[in-house]
C-alpha cells in the first residue's frame, strides 16, 4: 500500500503517514476528487474506479471515503512536496510500526491487505 508522510510543520495531521487523497471540491463527486488529488499528489491518473468506496469513516467531524486502486497510469512519485515530505510502499507487517494519521488506519489498513 502506497502512504504519504505529511510534513511535520502541517496545520492538520503533522509528522504523520496517511492516505494519499485530500478534500472534496464543491459540487465535486468523491471519485473525481480522487482522481483529481492522486494526480495532484501522486501524478498518476487512477483506472476507472467503479462502484462506492471501499471503506468511509467518519471521525473527528470528518468523513473519509476509500477507494482501493489497483491500476493507474504514471508512476507514483511526491508530486505534492508542499504536503508531504516522502511516500512509501508499506506491507502489512509495517504498518504497526508507522505513526499512522488516526487510529482506526491500523486495522483498515490490515484489512485492506488481507
């Protein structure tokens, strides 16, 4: 699973590793917005994504939808250096041991890997 290190100086989740993506536009779908922040962060552009996410949480007032891509065209690079200070390819093994951005990460993440 690709993850992103946001910066420590960030306002919100500082020094932390998160999923790639970020806000929804208004008047914007989920999925375009996925589409729009993996080519802002990433420079990929996501294989059609069909369906509803895999997975939405809400917590601390927020509300995270999660898609699971498996196909994109470009190659995955920190595009977003403002944001995020290195990606990451993790295996579910690493996970415990990353600070991840909120505590509920840890067994969707597993989940998502199993």
């Amino acid at each position: 699973m690709l993850l992103c290190h946001r910066r420590p100086g960030r306002t919100h989740y500082p020094d932390v590793w998160d999923l790639p993506g970020g806000h929804v536009e208004e008047g914007e779908q989920t999925v375009d917005a996925l589409v729009r922040e993996l080519a802002e962060e990433l420079g990929i552009i996501p294989e059609p994504v069909e369906g509803p996410p895999w997975l939405t949480l809400t917590a601390d007032g927020l509300q995270l939808d999660v898609y699971l891509v498996d196909r994109w065209r470009g190659e995955p690079r920190n595009v977003a250096v403002d944001e995020h200070d290195a990606i990451r390819w993790v295996g579910v093994n690493e996970l415990a041991d990353l600070d991840l951005a909120h505590v509920s990460y840890l067994p969707m993440l597993r989940g998502a890997l199993a």
